[in-house]
C-alpha cells in the first residue's frame, strides 16, 4: 500500500516548500509508488510536484477537482457528502497512511474526516495551530467553535517547534506529537563580506541596516512595528536605515506610513535574500504569528542577529536579550537599543552552530523521513 499526500489549499506557502522537501527525501529513500492528491487550483505546486515527478517517475501525482476554503470547518460540517466523495477516492486507492499538509488546522481538513470516515490513519504535518481568533481572521472566534473537533482526528501529528506542540495540545490534541524541525539549504546560507553585500545592494555602508524578509502584510507580519519603534527614539532613527524585501497587499500602506516619519529606508523586490542577509546588521521579525520561520535560519546560517517577536518559533529559538514584547514598537526599541549599545554582537556560535547543523535541509529530510515511516507501522 502506498503512502498518500493530501494538499488541498489553492495556495502555496512556506509550509508546501518544506513539505516538498520532505516528499523527496522520502522518494529518495525509496523505490516505492507515492501518491499526491493536489488541488487543481494551486497551479504553483502542481508545477513543483511535476518537475519531482520527472526526477522520481515513482510520484504519482492526481489533480483534484476542489480546493479548501476559509470557511473548510463548516463545509465539512453542513456539505457531508464532500467527505463520501474523497472517502470513495481514498478506498479506490487503498494508502497506508495519509499525510494531510495543513497550513492552518482548517487546510485539507476534508482529508482527516474521510479517513476516520474509511478507518485509514492519518497524519496532519501543521506548522500553523493557532486559533483564528489569534491569526486575525474574519469571524474568528466563531470559526474557532467548529474547528474544535479537527484537533481530534489525525492519528498523528507533525509539528516544527515545541511552541507549536504545546499548542496543539492547548486546542485539544490527543494523539501523539512529532517535532520536525523546518531546514533550510545551509550551503547557500553562510557569512561572508558585509560591505561587498551592502555595495551589491546598493545599500548605505555607515549606517545600521535593519530588515524584514518576507510578505507585506500588516496583519501578520507586522512591519508597520518596525517603523514605529524606530521613529519612536530619535537616536535609532539617526543611526538605522531600513530595509522591506518582499511585496505584498500593504505595500503602498507601508511606503505611505515611511513617508509620514521621513525615515531612511529601501524596499526591494522579492529577491535572492542571501546577500541580503549579509548585508544587514539585524533581521526583524515582528509578527503576530510564525510557525518557525525559514527567514530567521537562513539568517542566522548567515552569521546574521535576528530580533523576534516573543512567541512561537522565535521563542524556541533566540535568547531572550533577542526578543521583544509582542506587538509592542517601545519593547522592540529598547531591545534595539541596548543591543547597539553593546555594540552589536553577532549571535552566539552555539546557535548558529545549532540552525547549521540540526536545521538543515539534510537534517529535516532524515527527520521527516525517519518520522513518517515510524507512523506507518
């Protein structure tokens, strides 16, 4: 019997890229048929499925003719027979474990009620098991009611940090818990030259270079703090050029918000980060919610301080002197603050060696691998 992905979101995030890192370790590992059900509509990972499919003929890859939403909780609820419908598809199959892929608890949610419905066990590989409510979504608190029982279906569940394990079972999990740590590509993350990276980059050489890598969204990601913080203490706004890479729906929000504080700043497109990392003094990740983010292992691989947001896998990962008060511009400034003042220590080599060598791409393939064959027997 086959092993089965299932990946219903129209969509695809960080969370897909390390899932398809893990797909391949595991045909890599293995001669055997591996099956993945896709949505028809994320087109992005339908072609990335392909070109793994041509490197390992032994994927086979099935086009599903449906997408989640996010309102999935209470179309399972009230459109019942969306779960027969996949069961069907399940028992033609006949997998010997489902891997459901969930951004969030809601994602491919419809796999977990049709393999409890046929008796298959499952598996959910979730970065993500914060409430809606915490996440900022529309009707959040409601949504949180019926999402409730999701937590009580997957046999397994595969998380990346302890922080996210210790909330799965704050939402109600019972089964058992695997960390998987996420791994990055350690061979294109290293230091290297700060000024060589700045003159690339066009980027000022004498002033302190401050960044966030990633989707412009205030909602999550929170890059309006940053600004905040900086304006906030005339001393940092003297001394720190910023630098956003990336785009995203508050983009003309954020050059707006730039404007009215007269800061120094850059905006790059999405781009390859590595200089950039060099290039900076200090990556800051400011958001509401994480799960572990790929931004700050490559950044530290890099030989790069990272600032976080004190929650989630930035709490697992960076000492406390690197951590901010959630949603607080005053507590990121004073942690900015009396990191110049000691003047601007690298991270210590205990952690960079610690992202280098147990989150790296190999270590999380050995990882996922060894973990998804385990909940097989």
């Amino acid at each position: 019997m086959s092993l089965l992905f299932y990946d219903d979101s129209p969509v695809f995030g960080g969370h897909e890229v390390m899932a398809l890192a893990g797909l391949e370790a595991i045909l890599q590992r293995s001669s055997e048929t591996l099956l993945f059900f896709a949505s028809h509509s994320n087109e992005k990972l339908l072609t990335r499925l392909g070109e793994i499919s041509s490197r390992f003929p032994h994927l086979k890859i099935i086009q599903l003719p449906w997408e989640s939403s996010r309102f999935e909780s209470l179309r399972n609820r009230f459109l019942p027979s969306r779960i027969h419908k996949l069961a069907d598809l399940l028992r033609t199959h006949n997998p010997s474990l489902l891997v459901a892929i969930q951004g969030n608890i809601e994602h491919s949610s419809l796999s977990l009620h049709a393999a409890k419905h046929i008796g298959l066990r499952s598996v959910s590989y979730i970065p993500v098991p914060h409430t809606n409510e915490q996440m900022g979504a529309k009707l959040g608190k409601w949504r949180d009611i019926f999402c409730h029982r999701l937590f009580t279906l997957p046999d397994a569940f595969i998380t990346i940090t302890d922080e996210m394990g210790k909330m799965l079972k704050l939402r109600g999990a019972t089964s058992t818990i695997h960390i998987v740590y996420n791994g990055i590509d350690t061979t294109r993350f290293q230091s290297g030259d700060k000024n060589e990276a700045r003159t690339q980059l066009a980027l000022p050489l004498e002033k302190h270079l401050l960044g966030i890598v990633g989707r412009i969204e205030f909602r999550q990601k929170q890059q309006h703090l940053l600004i905040e913080a900086i304006a906030s203490q005339k001393n940092l706004a003297a001394a720190c050029h910023l630098v956003f890479a990336g785009d995203g729906p508050d983009a003309q929000a954020l050059s707006a918000l730039i404007s009215s504080h007269q800061l120094s700043v850059t905006i790059l497109p999405w781009c390859d980060p590595a200089p950039l990392y060099r290039a900076l003094d200090a990556l800051v990740i400011p958001s509401r919610y994480e799960g572990l983010p790929l931004v700050m292992l490559e950044a530290l691989a890099s030989g790069t301080a990272v600032f976080g947001s004190d929650r989630d896998g930035m709490k697992d990962v960076l000492p406390s002197s690197m951590r901010f008060q959630p949603d607080c511009p005053k507590s990121l400034a004073d942690a900015l603050s009396k990191w110049f003042n000691a003047k601007s220590p690298p991270p210590a080599e205990d952690l960079v060696h610690r992202v280098r060598n147990t989150m790296s791409l190999t270590a999380f393939g050995q990882s996922f691998h060894d973990t998804v064959q385990h909940l097989r027997q």
